[in-house]
C-alpha cells in the first residue's frame, strides 16, 4: 500500500491479512474512540479496537477527530479512554 496514514480503520479488523500489512508497513490508524463511540460505530470504549491494533503491532495514535463537535480534548480523550 502506497499511503502514509488510515483514518480510523475500525473495520481493518474485518481482514486479518490487511491488519498483518498494516503492522509489517507500519501504517499508522488514526483512530478517534469518542467520536466512535458517540457516532455509535461502537457499544463503548471498552469495544474500541485500539488495544486489538497495539497488540497486533500496527501503530495508532489516538485523535480527538473533531474536538468542537465531540466536546473532546486529547487530555480528556486519553483519561477516558484508558479508564475503560
């Protein structure tokens, strides 16, 4: 894959191969749990597929996506995120 970074990438999990590429190409996910969560793509923080993506080695960072709309600063993001 010619890209530098996947947004989100919740459902990357759907495809085990492209998950293993991801990790050998170290493409980093941009993933946004609250924006996730309060959009409903997922039932809770717990459900965020950010630790599946660690533990698999694919880089992440985690974003607040659109810190306006969500009422989310990193800060807050990362505290409620790891609290879960």
């Amino acid at each position: 894959m010619k890209i530098e970074r996947v947004d989100h990438g919740n459902h990357a999990f759907d495809d085990p191969v492209l998950v293993k590429r991801l990790a050998q190409q170290q493409t980093p996910l941009t993933m946004c749990p609250i924006s996730n969560l309060r959009l409903k793509g997922i039932p809770s923080l717990s459900a965020s597929p950010v630790k599946k993506a660690l533990d698999a080695g694919v880089l992440v960072t985690v974003n607040s996506d659109d810190p306006s709309y969500f009422r989310g600063i990193l800060t807050i993001i990362t505290v409620q995120f790891m609290m879960h």
